[in-house]
C-alpha cells in the first residue's frame, strides 16, 4: 500500500496571504509559530519568521519582502500603515 495523498491541491501562498499572515503574527500571540520571537511592539525580524515558519512553508525571503512592500497600506486608499 502507497502513501495516502490529499486530493486537495497545495496551499497557494500569494502576496496577500503572505502579508495577513504576518500581520496576525505580530497582532495575534496565539497566531505564531513556536520559536518566532516578536517584541512588546509586534515586531519581529525576518530572520527569525523564515526560521520558524517560512521554511516549513516554503515561502522565502523574497516573497515576505515582495508582500510586505505590495501590502503596506491599508486597503481603504489612506496613508495608514499595516506594517510599521
């Protein structure tokens, strides 16, 4: 007998999903990966987000950095910055 595969496909980690998984990690401590270490102002370093979760779901250096600048605004048009 074979491995059991999912019929579902992969998760799709797109610019979008990237940023508001980042931004829950800051908000959010129940939200985070074990290890990632977030100061009191929800800010932690990209080194330690690849470590502790980036790795494991294949999303890289360049794809956190490509969603943090494309998803730095609010939605809403206004100045107000969701990464600060």
């Amino acid at each position: 007998m074979g491995e059991r595969r999912s019929r579902s496909p992969p998760a799709r980690w797109d610019s979008e999903r990237i940023s508001r998984t980042v931004v829950a990690f800051g908000r959010y401590p129940e939200k985070r990966p074990s290890g990632l270490r977030v100061n009191d102002a929800g800010a932690m370093s990209l080194e330690s987000l690849l470590d502790c979760w980036g790795s494991q779901k294949g999303v890289g250096e360049r794809d956190v950095l490509d969603a943090v600048r494309l998803h730095m605004f609010q939605r809403d048009g206004g100045s107000a910055l969701r990464f600060a």
